[in-house]
C-alpha cells in the first residue's frame, strides 16, 4: 500500500508537506485520561489567547482558507478540520473523548494548530491517494449510511473504491474510521506554509512518542513533498 500525492496538487500548493505515521499492531481499547487532560489543558490555553472574531487572520488558518477557495470551496461554508476544532472550543464546547489514537492526534491538532487525521489501513483499499476529484468518487460522511460523490476540482483523499476525505480535510468517510478495535493505523499531517519542514518534523516526533506511550506498536515516520510524492505504508 503507498501514501501518494498526485504531481497536479503541486502546481497550486508548491509548499505542501504531508507528515506520515505509520502505527502498526497499536493497542487502542479503552480510555485515556491522561490523553484528555492534555486536551483539556489546551482548550483551556485557546479560550484564553483566541477569540471567533480574529481566528481566520491567524496566517495557520489564513493559509487553509485560501487553499479552500483555490478549489472552490467558500471558507465561510466548508472549514478546515483544524479551523472547525478551534471554532468549538471557542464556541466552549469540549472536544468529545472518541478513542486513544483519535484524541492523540485531536490533541496534536489543537496544540499545533495543524489539520490532522488517518485511516484504519485494514479497511483502505488500494494505494491513498491525495488528489483533484474528477467528480464520480463515491464518498460516505462518518458515522452517516447516506452515499454521495465529491465534487469535481475539490481536493480529496481517496483509495481505489471512494474518497477517504472531502475538500482535503474537511469530512472524513465512515469506512475507514478507526475504532477501539483498530492495529493499523496511517496518520496524515497537513502542513501548508507558513509552516516549515522543521516544524513538521518536531510534531511528528511528537505524535510518534505520544502513540508509543498510550498505544504501543511498531511506528514509522515519512514527509512528503513535492520531491517525494509517495511512501509505502
């Protein structure tokens, strides 16, 4: 199975680096406190030092917006995964315990403010591909039974059947979505400038160290950019 980014995102997102991790015979039964204390913590930290009004000038938010008009998709309407975690807690709502590897990298999105997500590698079919939608992709929003296709232009992941993810990070399918019962896991990290290759790497780390303790397996770690367009994972 490969993690692969089509050569045509590149043409409008020439600084887009994905940061990959890949978990394998990971240990996700049960509940951590302690993952939700730290993500209570950081809530705590953005009430504090955010507000609703100013969120969208931040140039971490500022830069995905205008990733979304690029392809269509209003920022008013269809936020960024990163963007619509901040406007929840804003809006003081606390972020819903789901299952130890999806609070880890929740956690690791809200500290860093940096869109990430994954798939359950056992349900995926075929290679993951991010990519411009031609607009037949089947797609099945989370915890939904309602099939739909993505939008053609509209920036997806998708494997060999249907789209993973719609307008990049927007809504993940219900396919893949990772359960208590879930040992391989891929984990994307989605880093548009202003953020640097240093900074990705330093979170990476971060999410491979945090997995390690609360979940256990056998972890790897990869970048991709527009010199190395794909992985196996």
């Amino acid at each position: 199975m490969k993690l692969k980014i089509d050569t045509k995102i590149f043409e409008k997102f020439p600084g887009l680096k994905l940061g990959a991790v890949t978990a394998r015979n990971i240990d996700n039964h049960g509940f951590s406190d302690e993952i939700m204390q730290l993500i209570r913590e950081k809530e705590r930290e953005i009430r504090e030092n955010y507000d609703n009004e100013t969120l969208s000038q931040h140039p971490k938010i500022h830069s995905w917006r205008g990733a979304y008009s690029s392809f269509g998709a209003k920022p008013k309407k269809y936020k960024s995964s990163v963007e619509s975690l901040y406007r929840m807690i804003l809006k003081g709502l606390d972020l819903r315990q789901i299952n130890k590897i999806v609070d880890l990298f929740n956690y690791i999105s809200i500290k860093h403010m940096i869109p990430a997500g994954g798939d359950d590698m056992a349900k995926v079919d075929g290679d993951i591909t991010l990519k411009y939608a031609v607009g037949d992709e089947l797609f099945t929003a989370l915890n939904s039974e309602e099939k739909g296709t993505a939008k053609e232009g509209e920036v997806v992941y998708a494997d060999s059947k249907e789209v993973l993810c719609r307008r990049w990070n927007w809504r993940e399918c219900d396919k893949t979505k990772m359960t208590e019962e879930t040992k391989d896991v891929i984990l994307v990290i989605e880093a548009l400038p202003p953020v640097t290759k240093e900074e990705l790497d330093e979170v990476e780390e971060e999410l491979n160290r945090l997995i390690t303790k609360y979940c256990g397996g056998e972890i790897r770690t990869a970048i991709l950019d527009e010199a190395k367009r794909e992985i196996e994972i």
